[in-house]
C-alpha cells in the first residue's frame, strides 16, 4: 500500500525480457536507505517487487499481467521514474490511499499554465471515468493528485510547482501515456452496492446503481 507521495525518482537503466514478463534495472536518484529483497516499491505507480541488488542500483520484477496493464513495458533507458516504497504502520498518510495496481492507461491531452502550476488534461479510458469525481483523488503515474474537473473520459489535475519538481511529470508532453489508478475506496462502495442491488433483483450482469437508486435506498 503507498500515499502516492513521491519520494524521488529513478533512472531506469535496463528492461530485461524474459518471455512474457521482464525485469527492470533502476538507479534511484536519492537515497532511499536500506531496501529488502521481496519489498514493494512503486515505480510509476505500478507496485512491483525488488529482486536483487547491485551497487547503487536495484531489480523489480514485472509479470506479464503488469506490461499489460501499464506503461512500464514501453519504458526505455535513460526514462525518469517515479518511486515510492511501501506505507509503514503509523506513517502519515498525506496523499490518499494508492494500491500500486495500474487500473489503465491514460493520455495527456494538453497543458496549459494557471499561474505558477500546470492544469494537465488527461483521457482515459471510459469504463474508468465513472470512479473519477471533482474534487476526488487519482494516480498518475503514482502521483497523488486532486481532480479539478472530469467528464466521461477525461479529468483535469492542477500541478503545483513542488510536484512538478519532485517527480516526472514535468517531463510529460501531450500525447504521452501515463499510468492510471483510480480512487480504491469506489471501487469497493460500487461493488458493494452492486451486490446489494442483486439481493433486490437487479441483474447480475449490471449494477444498476444510478442517481435514481441512491435516491430510492436514501443515499441522496
């Protein structure tokens, strides 16, 4: 489990295929202390696995299911990455609450200066949008950010100077891909409420959750 709080970024230095899945080679750009074979990390959002280690660099498996997902199979030497280790019990939870397990991917769509920041306009995939809500949380490429705006198949986040110095972001340009995670805490109040909603007769195949439902069981 990570915040979506960047703690630095790395350099990736090899992509190893190994049939179907693969390994990646990453140079942190800071110090990140002592890491464990068989810790998670979160590289661009995705939560891979440290392998092994050698001098200041470290190996993160990737499974077939991970390079389907993400962007991390597209990755070439030299990319600037984002890091993040797992959340510790009693660390404080600053971003939101981020799995590490890539929902899609998303594509920037335009930029444009607010100030002192960034609005970044993103697509995504529309069977994603409907766990994207203004004001809510979303991970781009593990970043802990607030939506702005959304609609069916886009968002908008606002990047703060800060953000943009600490992690990649700053590198994208329109067109790029990203890794997206949507808010984790939806997607379990859907799938509650779908099961609810077959116990009342609701098809099985659809959810039928819609702003006349919640209105019906009192939730509006």
């Amino acid at each position: 489990m990570f915040t979506g709080l960047i703690e630095g970024t790395g350099i990736l230095l090899r992509l190893e295929r190994h049939g179907v899945d693969a390994g990646m080679v990453i140079k942190p750009r800071y110090s990140m202390g002592g890491l464990s074979l068989g810790e998670s990390i979160a590289v661009d959002g995705a939560c891979l696995t440290v392998v092994g280690f050698q001098g200041d660099t470290f190996t993160a498996d990737v499974s077939a299911e991970t390079l389907s997902r993400t962007t991390l199979g597209s990755k070439q030497p030299g990319r600037r990455l984002n890091l993040e280790r797992a959340l510790r019990m009693g660390d404080r939870l600053g971003g939101h609450i981020v799995s590490g397990h890539v929902d899609g991917i998303g594509i920037l769509r335009d930029r444009v200066r607010e100030g002192r920041s960034w609005r970044l306009f993103f697509e995504l995939p529309d069977a994603l949008s409907r766990y994207v809500i203004a004001k809510g949380s979303i991970a781009v490429n593990g970043i802990s950010l607030t939506v702005n705006g959304c609609s069916r198949g886009r968002f908008d986040v606002n990047i703060v100077p800060h953000t943009a110095a600490e992690t990649t972001i700053d590198d994208l340009q329109k067109g790029d891909e990203v890794n997206i995670e949507t808010d984790l805490i939806g997607k379990y109040v859907e799938r509650m409420l779908g099961g609810w909603s077959e116990k009342l007769g609701t098809p099985a195949d659809s959810s039928g959750i819609d702003e006349d439902f919640l209105r019906r069981h009192g939730f509006l």
